[in-house]
C-alpha cells in the first residue's frame, strides 16, 4: 500500500456511510481469480449486466416459444410496438420530448441514418466539424459521408485540436473556430462527453453558436447519456445519437437511441430511408406503396423492433427511472471526485496525470490518465491480473477509469490507485 493514500479502510468506511443506498447488489459483479470481486472501472466501454436481463429475456423467449408469430400482439409486452415502451424513459435520460425519440440500430448505423438527412452539403457549406479526438466510428462515418458527397474527406473535415500542452477543448476556442468557418460548415458533429479525455463540452453553448452560423448541431452521445443530465430540447440540439451498452448497461450491441429535434419532425422535404417500421402504425398493415410517414423521430425507423436486443434496454430504462439520473448524478460526482484525490496522490512523482477536466461541471464518470514513456496495454494488463481492476486503455497513453454510480464503490477506487501506486515507478 502506498503510505500517502488514505487507509483502505478510510474508503469502505466512505461506502457504508455514503447518502446513495447502493445498488450494487443488482448487478453481476465479476469474480475475481482467487476470491473477491473484480473493481470494474471499464462500465463506459461495456456497462455490467444487471441480475434481471435473464429473467427479461426468457420471458421474450419463453413468448416466442409459445406464441409464434401471435407474440406480436399478444406476449406479454407485444413486439409490434414494443419500441413504443423505450421511449418515454429514453427521452427523459437526454431530456427530450417522447415524439423526438427512437430507439433503433446501432450507434454508427444511426449516425448515418441521420446524415443521410441532415447533411446535404453545398459546393460553398459543406465542412463537418468534429474533434480530432473524435472515435474513429464517427471520424470514419463523417469522412464516408463527405466522399459520398464528392467531397475530398481530407478537406471537408474540419478537426478541433486542444491548445499546444492542453488536453481538453476549450469552448471559447470551439465558438471562435466556428465564427471563423461561418457559413462553409454544415454540419458540427461532436462527441457529448470525448471518449479519449472524458471532456463533457457545452452542448447549450456549441449548439448556439453553430445554429449562429447556419449549421446544424448534432451529438454523439454514447458516453453521456445514462452519464451526465442532458436537456436536448431545450439547448436546441438537431438531432443525436447513442449506444445503450455503455452507462445504460444493456449488453453488448443492444439496440441504439436517436433523437430529432421536434422543429425537424413532419417535415416531408428532409430526405430519409424509408422502411416500412417509418409509416404510421395505423397504416403500416394496410400494405401501401407509399409510406406514411407518422410525426415522430419514428419516420427515420425502418425495420421491426429487435426484440432481444430491446428487452435489456427497456429494463434498464426501468431501473434508471426507479433510481433516477439527478441522484446517480450526484454520487457519481461524489466518485469521480474521491478517484480523481487519490489519482493526484500518486501522479506525484509518477509519470502520469489526470487529463479529464478538473471542473465536475465539464465532466462525468470518467477519469482518463494519461502515462509518459510506458505501454498502457500491458499496464492495463496487469492491473487486471495482479490487482483485479478493469480499466480499459486507449492508444496511444490513455488508461480511462469509470465508476460507475450504480455498482461502483469508492473501495473500487481505492483499489485503482493503491494498484497504480505499486505499478508505476515514481521518476
Ligand atoms: C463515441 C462513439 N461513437 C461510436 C461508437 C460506435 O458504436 P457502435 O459500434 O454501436 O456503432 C462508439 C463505441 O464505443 C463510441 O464510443
């Protein structure tokens, strides 16, 4: 142990007494080798599966078993409109209107669905804007995009870069790049909370000054929602999208979320794909050849609900409207700050720092640390088998940790840097 971080015991004594009654129990924790359980710090890569998806999905399977093809009508929460029970507590995780939300997809698959619409360049607007630390889905999605358009990738892309020995992008910087590109930007494309720096931007602020130009503000917010508060109506965002099987916990590749700013909805001239889960449910089965299209971020679905990749995400839905975001807010405050303490115990001395925001207010469960002159893979590697700590890294110098306010304990966070402590040589 390392003598200058508070007592182990200082940190179990900071769970039990903790205002936030745990939910911990409801999870499956890993086991570690030896006895124990693993500190899963890696919930903003994949969120751990809560104890009641087995139980959801046998009930799905046990529906299909028994009702074949009727279980569209009658299971016990009927398929053919089962994407209707996500919405409500979707939209209430990134504070929009129930109409401005669809879950559907897959995260990249919706970003596209949603450019197909909303980024319709012009020989004289058509820059995307993203952050260079963009993940390389949407740094891939946006540059295939712009190609699609006959755009050379390499011009169209417009990449926001921190300051020189900065690590985050300040939003005074981002206001004025966009003042600067004016009208030749088309679309801002940026990553709610960055996946790399765990930076949580002004979306209120960003969306503003795109709309002050002409273009057109979109987020990716696959490390923000089921993270940090969002009120996408009210800041006026465009349109977004995220994945489910980060913070919302609801398994790998499970059914993604999109939202379209109600002043979009209805509207017949914003070009989409169509299929036939796009048309109004009231005459969806009427079989015409010509879609409906209903007013509802609904006109961007295409196909009928997954069902096993939904029925997780419902039930995690369930479980954040029991707890709800504002309380697991707070405790994840509480987390991040009591991790980012001992972080800075030991970076004394160690080739190592926090590079997430100091200020709470620019950031959510996510501590990233980045490591001078060492290989985060092998590093990461052994906090795992010698110390059962699941991080994950990120190339080039990034391990990032999570806790996460559902499972994650401040103990867990003891155990990140007491283990950080004996790993990394100080200089
Ligand atoms: C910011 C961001 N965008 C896009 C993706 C890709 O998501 P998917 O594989 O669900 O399309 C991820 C996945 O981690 C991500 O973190």
């Amino acid at each position: 142990m390392n003598e200058q971080l508070p007592s182990e015991e200082s940190a179990r004594e900071a769970d039990r007494t903790d205002v936030f009654p745990s939910r911990r129990d409801e999870f499956h924790l890993l086991p570690q080798a030896g006895g124990g359980e693993i500190a899963y710090l890696a919930g903003n890569s994949l969120g751990l599966q809560p104890k009641i998806m087995r139980g959801r999905l046998e009930q799905e399977l046990d529906d299909w078993a028994q009702l074949g093809v009727e279980g569209h009508g009658e299971a016990m929460r009927p398929w053919v409109s089962y994407h209707e029970l996500l919405r409500e507590p979707a939209a209430r995780l990134v504070g929009a209107l129930p109409h401005e939300v669809v879950m559907m997809n897959t995260l990249t698959v919706n970003l596209h669905l949603m450019m197909i619409s909303f980024y319709r360049p012009t020989a004289k607007r058509h820059l995307i804007v993203i952050e260079d630390s963009a993940f390389p889905s949407d740094s891939y999605a946006v540059r295939s995009q712009a190609a699609l358009h006959g755009f050379d990738p390499d011009e169209a892309i417009v990449r926001l870069k921190p300051r020189d020995g900065e690590f985050t992008l300040r939003t005074e910087d981002i206001l004025s790049t966009l003042r600067e590109l004016g009208d030749s930007v088309a679309l801002v494309l940026l990553g709610g909370v960055n996946y790399y720096t765990g930076e949580l931007i002004d979306i209120e602020a960003i969306t503003a000054a795109g709309h002050e130009q002409g273009a057109i503000v979109a987020i990716d917010l696959a490390h923000a929602a089921g993270n940090v508060p969002l009120k996408l109506h009210e800041w006026g965002v465009d349109w977004a999208a995220w994945c489910t099987y980060k913070y919302i916990n609801s398994g790998p590749g499970a059914t993604a979320g999109a939202f379209v700013h109600e002043r979009h909805l209805g509207d017949k001239t914003i070009p989409k794909l169509h299929g036939w889960w796009s048309t109004k449910p009231e005459t969806r089965f009427q079989m015409e050849p010509v879609v409906d299209e209903p007013h509802s971020a609904d006109a961007w679905a295409m196909s009928n609900p997954p069902i096993l990749a939904m029925a997780p995400v419902l039930a995690s839905l369930e479980m954040f409207d029991e707890v709800g975001l504002d309380t697991l807010r707070e405790k994840s405050v509480r987390l991040t700050a009591y991790l980012e303490s001992l972080l800075d115990i030991i970076s004394v001395g160690r080739p190592m720092r926090v590079i997430t925001p100091r200020n709470p207010e620019r950031r959510g469960a996510q501590l990233s640390v980045q490591f001078d002159n060492i290989d985060v893979g092998p590093l990461t590697e052994r906090l795992r088998s010698e110390y059962g700590v699941v991080a994950d890294a990120r190339q080039p110098d990034v391990i990032r940790f999570a806790p996460i306010p559902f499972y994650s304990t401040f103990h867990d966070c003891w155990r990140v840097a007491d283990a950080l402590a004996q790993l990394v040589e100080t200089r």
